[in-house]
C-alpha cells in the first residue's frame, strides 16, 4: 500500500470525523438549537458556494441571480410539503429538478452572451423569479412565505431530533460536494475551464461551448435547488425576501474570498461569511463594519482568494490524485 494512497485516505477520515464525529459531540454538548442552526446554515451555504463555483469560478459564467434558483428549489419542497403532502425523500429530488428545468428554459435565450451582458441577464433573471415569488400569491403566498410543519422523514422514518437532522444535512451536503468535486476534477471540468480561458479557441478546437455552459448552469441549479430544499426543511418557514439579489451577492462574495476555481475555497468563503457574523454578535452592528473590512482586506492582499485554484489544484491532486501523479511503468505523453 503506497504512501500517497494512506496519506488520501488518512485525510479524507479525518475529515469526515470532524463532520460527524467530533461536530456532533460538540453540538450535543452545547445542546443549544440555535447552535444547531447556525452549523447547518453554514453547511447549506457551503453547497451553495460550491455550485456557484461550477459556473461562475470553473465555467468563468459570471451568474448574479443563483439566489433565485435557490429559492425555487426551496418554495417546490416547502408548497410540495404543505400543499401536496410530498414527503422529504420525494420532496428534495424534485426540488434540484425543478430548479434545474426552469435554469434550462431561462438558459436558451442567454447562453451565447459573453462577459458582462451574460452577467446583466442572470441578474435580470434573477429578479425576475423572486417577483414571481413575492406576487404570485396564489401559488407562492407572496410577502407571507410558507410555513412547512411536516418533519423530514427518510422513507417514511420521521427524523425529529436535532442530531438527526445535522446528519441528514450533513450527509446530503458532503455527498453533493463530493459530485461536485469529482465533475470539477475530470475531463468534464477542464472542458469547463477551457470555456472560462477562451469559449472561441474551444469552439474552434470542436467544444460544443454553448451545451456546456447550458449544462453547467443546469447542474449549478439544481444543486441550488438541493440548498433551497434543506432551507426549507431546516427552518420550516420560507419567504422570498430569503432568495432576493443580497443573497446571490453573498454567495459570490463567498466564491470570490474563497478563490475562484476553488473547490475548498469556496467552503472556506461560506464558512467564513457565515460564521464571522455570528461570532461577531456580541459587538452589535459594529460586526458588519468587522466583516466588511475583511471582505476588503481579503481581496486587497489576496485577489486570488483564501485558497485559490492552483494551491486548490496542487493539494488535490497531493492529497487525493495519486493518479495524476508520473508512473514510471508507463510510457510519458507530450514533448520529448
């Protein structure tokens, strides 16, 4: 067994025993709800970052309006719920759906923008769906949002306690950016990049440009979806004021921070932005004051982020592509 094969495996367990060991002791220990809350409030953003980050940081698709495929999936849990009686297991599949259908319609018309035209029309999009969810009354419940009383239940196995929710949450949002990771570090992912350094020269080279940025944007949104439905079962009340233009900018601010490209930058971002706050509170409104100067200063001496793409790329590929790295039993390919 090689060094770098334990070395992989040592890290990824230790990982996972943070997540779901060493977390939850600590969580039962406080054994404060509110705790609980803030732990899987990070832990949402988190995938949110990271499914921003496939589009926006990977596929260099600047997006304005993720919040908003955010709140689809979660008003499509939260009405499928109260409404219709559609349980969890059948609820959060059909979340990450429906918000990946609506991305796909609203992606036709907008994909062969570039730059900052594209970035204009998310935005325009954007707007567009949380004014649906803020007027729609008779479908959304406008200003009043929905209330959602039915308990996450795993094939028809009620999870009511507080631990049992952070791992259902956890387990969910690990094996999402688990997906995410893997599309991101593949032939796929590189195709991906290829958009974000020159779409033309991609197309030229034969890169069907404008399906892969419809397919991103899909896969982005249907991940926001996934987040938008552990919103609404985690805090059993949704509006659309939720979902508005300020929380698609703190998730890009939380991709940005983090470094673009960056897989575990944009955890990083998430768990920053949504931890400082509160651990901040006690300071009262001088908190935002606190974390907008480093948001500042993070970007002033680190433009590349807290953990770019290229560090990101190097501790991948160290800690878990053994097969990245050169076998001598094969012969090498390119320049002699």
């Amino acid at each position: 067994m090689s060094k770098d094969f334990i070395q992989s495996a040592g890290l990824k367990l230790a990982i996972l025993a943070v997540i779901f060991v060493a977390l939850p002791v600590l969580l039962e220990y406080l054994s404060k709800g509110y705790i609980y809350q803030v732990v899987m409030t990070a832990l949402i953003f988190s995938l949110l970052a990271v499914s921003l980050q496939l589009v926006t940081g990977i596929a260099g698709l600047l997006h304005l309006g993720h919040a908003a495929f955010y709140g689809v999936g979660a008003y499509i849990a939260a009405l499928a719920g109260a409404d219709y009686g559609i349980g969890f297991t059948l609820g959060l599949p059909l979340a990450g759906l429906g918000a990946a259908a609506i991305a796909f319609v609203v992606a036709l018309p907008t994909m062969r923008l570039v730059s900052i035209y594209f970035a204009v029309a998310t935005l325009g999009i954007g707007q567009m769906i949380f004014l649906v969810l803020q007027n729609w009354v008779e479908v959304t419940k406008g200003p009043n949002g929905v209330s959602l009383n039915s308990e996450i239940e795993l094939f028809g196995y009620p999870v009511e306690s507080e631990l049992g929710i952070y791992f259902v949450v956890a387990t969910i949002v690990c094996v999402s950016v688990w997906v995410i990771h893997r599309l991101s570090h593949s032939y796929y992912g590189n195709a991906l990049r290829s958009l974000r350094e020159d779409d033309q020269c991609a197309d030229a080279m034969g890169i069907n440009t404008v399906r892969l940025k419809i397919e991103s944007f899909m896969i982005s949104s249907f991940f926001a979806g996934i987040a938008g439905a552990l919103w609404a079962y985690t805090t059993r009340y949704i509006s659309p004021v939720d979902f508005d233009f300020a929380e698609s900018i703190l998730i890009l601010a939380m991709v940005v921070v983090g470094g673009l490209g960056s897989i575990p930058g944009a955890v990083i971002g998430a768990l920053l932005l949504i931890l400082l706050p509160e651990v901040l509170r006690d300071v009262g409104d001088m908190r935002n004051v606190i974390v907008g100067f480093v948001l500042f200063f993070s970007i002033l001496f680190l433009p590349k982020g807290l953990f770019g793409e290229v560090p990101s790329l190097n501790f991948i590929r160290r800690q878990f592509g053994s097969a990245w790295q050169d076998n001598p039993d094969k012969q090498k390919v390119g320049w002699k």
